[in-house]
C-alpha cells in the first residue's frame, strides 16, 4: 500500500495542533515506507524557557519504547552462537529461577518475574541479577502473563552478556545500530549528552483517576505498584534528565534517540531495508506468543517476543489501535507518550518522541490522533 500525499498532510496537521490545542513542547515524528522515509520532522521545544530549538537530530529518552530494540538485541546474541527465541534460558543461565522457561517466555512476559523482593538499585546490574535469581515467581510458567516494566531489562541483558561477554546496550550499537547508522542508544556516550531536550511530566486527568491501572500503580502495595518500582530507582521525571540515566544503558527504559532512529528500525524489523536482523528475528518479533488478561496492566494484551500488539476480542475485532487498523501492526509505546511500530501488511513504520509527557504508560491522544490519521485510507 503507497502512502498518499493526502494522508501524510493529515498527520502533518495532526502534529501541527499538537503545539496549539493540546500543550506540545518538543516532537518529532517519523513516517517510513518500503524503505524510504516520508516524513521527518521536528517542532518546539528542548526546554520551556525555550533556550535550544527542536530539530530531528533532537535526542529524548524513551523509556519502555526502548524495549523492541532491546528485545532484537537478546535474539541477535542467540543467533550468533546457533540458538533462538525456544532456546531454554537455562541453556545459557543456569541459575535461571524459572525451570523449563525458554527465551520466547521471557520476551513475551509469561515467567511470573515481575517484581523482585529484594530492594536493589536499578543501576547495580549484578545485584538485580542476584535478587532475579532468588526470587520465587509470582505464577506457573505460562499459565499467565503480566507485564514486566522493569525486570525486563535484566532479564535480557544478562543472556546477552553471557553470550557476547559485553552489556546489551555496546552489543546493540555493534550489531543493529551502527550498521544502520541509527541515532539510538542504550547507554548514551558523553559527546551525545548536550543534545538531549529535558522531560517534562505529565499531569493527571479525570479519565487517568478513573482508570484501574491508574489506581493500582498509585495505591502502596498493589501487585502493579510494586512491579513498577522493582528494582528500584529513577523513578521521578527529573531523575531520567540526569545524565547518569541516560549512560547507564537500561534495557527496560533507558533507551535515547531520535524517531526518525526508531522508525527506521522498524523498517528493518519488517525487512524493507537491508539489515542485520535475520527473518526469523522479524518473525519472532511479529509474532504473537500470548493474549490475555495482563496481571500488572489490568487490561488485556497481546506479546509477541518482544513486542507488543493490538488485542482482539472473541470476533477478533480490535480491542485498540495503538498500532493502526492492521492485525499484524506490532511496537512499543514508552511512559509519557512515546511510541514506535512497524506494520508488515503496508510495509509502514512510525515513530513519535516528545519532552512534554502525558501521564499514561500507553500513548495519548496525541499520538493516537497521528496513527489513526495514517491509516485513515486503510
């Protein structure tokens, strides 16, 4: 499917009433198609006293977007020694908590480690590795799913160490980024620090309030409150526009880069560039592993390993369209509103960042309003 010069004005439009109707700082967006971008663009803001524009080669964190990139980085360094997503963790980590689990549970949220009991710092690698290992999960092997926010970074870059013997943010830049020279990183370097914009947090709405997750993650104790702050650390918006946060290479939420980056790593996710990433990469990337009721989400989702998709209902209708009207669509959103995915049936990706956050862990009404503009010819 070509994309209309129509449809790109509409997302165009879309992003341009963002600054006017509904508080943007700082954007980008990226829009690619069979291997060409077709839009790239940038507005605003680095900081509300508005002393450094906003320009494409902008930098901002990520968070949880960070998690795809992460997720082919893990299966790159399976690949590279003979194995694969149904390799048996064990295989590779032997101390491994969870008997039987292979790399496909552990991308698709399925080993019940979402939480630690153990009160380590999300910057001490070793010491949120130990406590992963002495932790009891919190249900049977694959007989639930619930999403790990956090956890998730360790569990993948301890496979990719052992494998590769380097962390999974120095693996990523070799084996995906640079090759495609991509503006992204998973452990940010020094010379990059001064083009990073400052976050903004968001604000809570009536409809946040409202929401289940919303007063799970607020109320002390929940299963969802303690998912997101295990392990522990960088919890406060400003605490992410330290440089420490964006050095210390975080798998789960620690990603920095561009959307035009994000975007185009879409693309060589689906196959329309020339890549690294093999097609049982994409394959695993694109396909779902579960569906269900999410047990720290509080709403259902799907998991493909490592990414996540729309979920459908007993019609298969779509519950959402956070990735647009195609079933096979497939991304992550990042906390605040950041958001990039591919979609392998039209051969289109798309990438959103932004300083000024919206409270949600799932995209807003800003980024929302772009992806049902792209597809509103579909």
């Amino acid at each position: 499917m070509a994309v209309s010069p129509s449809v790109l004005g509409k997302v165009l439009e879309v992003f341009e009433s963002n600054f006017r109707d509904r508080g943007e700082l700082g954007a980008s967006i990226s829009i690619w198609w069979d291997g060409v971008e077709l839009i790239s663009t940038g507005h605003g803001w680095c900081e509300r006293e508005q002393v450094r524009s906003w320009t494409v080669r902008t930098l901002v964190p990520v968070y949880s977007a960070t998690k795809v990139p992460a997720a082919a980085t893990l299966l790159m360094a399976l690949e590279s020694r003979g194995l694969h997503a149904e390799t048996p963790v064990a295989e590779v980590w032997p101390r491994f908590p969870v008997a039987g689990a292979s790399f496909a549970h552990v991308l698709s949220h399925q080993c019940g480690l979402a939480v630690l009991d153990q009160k380590v710092s999300v910057f001490d690698h070793a010491e949120v590795v130990a406590a992963l290992e002495a932790q009891k999960p919190e249900w049977a092997l694959a007989t639930a799913q619930g999403y790990h926010p956090r956890t998730f970074g360790a569990l993948l870059d301890e496979p990719v160490r052992r494998l590769t013997g380097k962390p999974l943010g120095v693996y990523w830049r070799e084996a995906i980024a640079e090759p495609l020279d991509l503006d992204f990183w998973i452990g940010l370097p020094e010379s990059e620090w001064p083009r990073v914009a400052k976050l903004y947090p968001g604000k809570a709405s009536k409809d946040d309030l409202a929401d289940a997750f919303y007063k799970h993650l607020t109320t002390s104790g929940t299963f969802t409150r303690h998912a997101f702050s295990s392990p522990r650390g960088l919890h406060a918006i400003h605490e992410m526009n330290e440089p420490r946060a964006w050095s210390a290479g975080l798998p789960a939420l620690g990603g920095v880069g561009t959307a035009s980056a994000l975007a185009k790593f879409y693309q060589a996710v689906i196959g329309a560039i020339a890549s690294p990433v093999s097609a049982a990469i994409r394959h695993a990337l694109a396909t779902p592993r579960c569906s269900g009721d999410d047990l720290v989400l509080l709403r259902p989702t799907t998991f493909t390993c490592g990414a996540q998709q729309d979920p459908v209902d007993e019609a298969g209708r779509k519950i959402r369209h956070i990735y647009g009207t195609s079933h096979a669509a497939f991304g992550h959103p990042g906390a605040g509103g950041s958001h990039g995915f591919a979609d392998p049936a039209t051969g289109i990706s798309f990438a959103y960042v932004m300083n000024q956050m919206d409270l949600s862990v799932m995209p807003g009404v800003k980024c929302l309003k772009m992806v049902e503009a792209l597809f509103s010819e579909c």
